[in-house]
C-alpha cells in the first residue's frame, strides 16, 4: 500500500518508481495521469514520489531516458560478423520487433505518448537518431556491390520509419511480430539488392 515502511535502497526505488511510471502513462495517455495514481501503482507516498521527482514532466521525461536507453541497447548487439548479410539484417529486424513486443509499454511512452509532447521531442528524436546511425551501418555492411551514390543513411531513415509504423502495429497487436519480421526483411533486403523476386 502507499507510504509502506519497507526500506530500499535508492536506485531501486527509483526504477520501481518508473516501471510504475510507465504502465500508468503508457495505460492513460499523458494528460490523463497523474502523481496520485503513479505513486499507489508504485506503492508509495505521494510526497516520496515528490521528493524523487519534482514534477510529472520531470517524471516522464526520466521514462523517456530510461526506455529509450533500453531500447538502443537491444538494438547494439546485433551486430554478429559470423552471419551473412541478409542474416544479420534479419537478426536486426527481430531484435527491434522482439523488444516492441516485449516491452509493450516502453513502446506506447516512446512512440505513442512521447511523440505528442513537444517539449520531450529532442529525447525521443535522440534515440531515434542512434537507431538509424546503428541501421544506416548494417545497411552499408550488407550491401555486397554499393553503388557510388547510395546514401545508406537516407536508406535507414526510411526503414526506421517504415520498421516505426510497423512497429506500432505489433505493439497494438494488430499483426504478429513474425508477420512484421518478414515484411521488414522483404522490404528492406529487396531494395538492397535491387533484384527481383526469384532472382
């Protein structure tokens, strides 16, 4: 119950404080919240909350840091030089889907939430720029023959928002992330090849 006497140590507190932060934002929209509500979700007083973090801005603006850094970090590690091209491209594909699909939530406050506030739109483009940076590479290492003029990053700009749209889709549950994993793949190894189905 709110204001409870267990002890934690700080750093814990402060992520149960933004896990319960996130389900409630992510549930209600961001006007729609309030510090009552993420205070008994978190199972703690309000004035704790307060004391944490001095305002709802200041709060959502932490969920925004902490999932966008979670996010990029998934993203990170795909890159395995022990498979092809097109498998590490794949493998990119299913990494961000899989943590859509996972982090439910985390989505809904990046993309959803965030996206409408004008004043937390530098932190969502921040992390959004990392991912293309990230995909812009992969892109430009699997293409085996790349054309003088191929501007890879143009090229992850536009799948970062076509895997953005998508994305949005399998966290609605509106598709499979299967579904939506060889969708991407098609669309993004078809443009890379610049060949023909079957050929």
């Amino acid at each position: 119950m709110a204001g409870g006497t267990k002890r934690l140590p700080r750093a814990v507190r402060e992520q149960q404080m933004l896990d319960a932060a996130v389900e409630v934002f992510s549930e209600r929209g961001f006007h729609e919240t309030s510090m009552d509500v993420i205070a008994q979700r978190a199972e703690i007083s309000k004035p704790m909350l307060y004391l944490y973090y001095g305002s709802k801005d200041e709060l959502f603006a932490a969920c925004i840091q902490r999932e966008g850094q979670r996010f990029a970090e998934a993203f990170t590690i795909v890159g395995d030089p022990h498979l092809a091209p097109r498998e590490q491209l794949r493998k990119a594909i299913e990494v961000f889907l899989g943590f859509v699909a996972e982090n439910r939530s985390s989505w809904m406050v990046l993309y959803r939430q965030a996206v409408g506030q004008q004043v937390f739109m530098g932190q969502v483009q921040s992390t959004r720029d990392r991912l293309i940076e990230l995909t812009a590479g992969l892109l430009e290492h699997s293409t085996r023959e790349p054309m003088p003029d191929q501007d890879f990053h143009m090229m992850a700009v536009a799948l970062v928002g076509a895997g953005e749209a998508v994305a949005d889709r399998v966290a609605g549950g509106e598709v499979t992330p299967d579904f939506a994993v060889d969708l991407l793949e098609s669309l993004a190894w078809r443009g890379l090849s610049g060949k023909k189905k079957g050929e």
